[in-house]
C-alpha cells in the first residue's frame, strides 16, 4: 500500500470524528442537564449534528477499509 502514513491519518482522523459523535450524543441522550441553557431546539439541533458526524465518520471508515485497509481488494 502507497503512502501509508496518509491512509493512517484519514483513519485516525474519521475514528476521532467518531468518538467525539459517540460522546456528544451519549452527553445529550444520558446528561442533558449538564448542557446548560439549551432549549429543546438547541438539543435537537445539535444532537442531530452529531448524528451527521457519526454516520459521516462511520462512512469515512468504511470506504477506507473497502478501499485502503484490506489485502485482497483489488484496488
């Protein structure tokens, strides 16, 4: 595989977007009073960012090892 250190950190990078989605939501959903003065909009709106950011982690993931992580695919 070419250019290793890249791939290492796209991967890095998309497993760290990651884990800061997955704290945030578990942040909103488990502790919603330590947010402070959110509304239920400001919640909702920001819950659902982090959503974006987990699906979109999650796919960058996913095409690095489709693509960049496995041995035998062909690309």
């Amino acid at each position: 595989m070419k250019n290793k250190r890249l791939i290492n950190a796209l991967q890095l990078q998309a497993e760290s977007d990651k884990e800061k989605a997955l704290m945030a939501l578990e942040l909103l959903v488990n502790n919603p009073v330590g947010i402070g003065d959110h509304t239920a909009t400001d919640m909702y709106k920001d819950a659902e960012i982090a959503l974006r950011n987990l699906a979109d982690a999650e796919d960058r993931l996913q095409v690095l090892k489709d693509y960049y992580l496995t041995e035998s695919n062909g690309h």
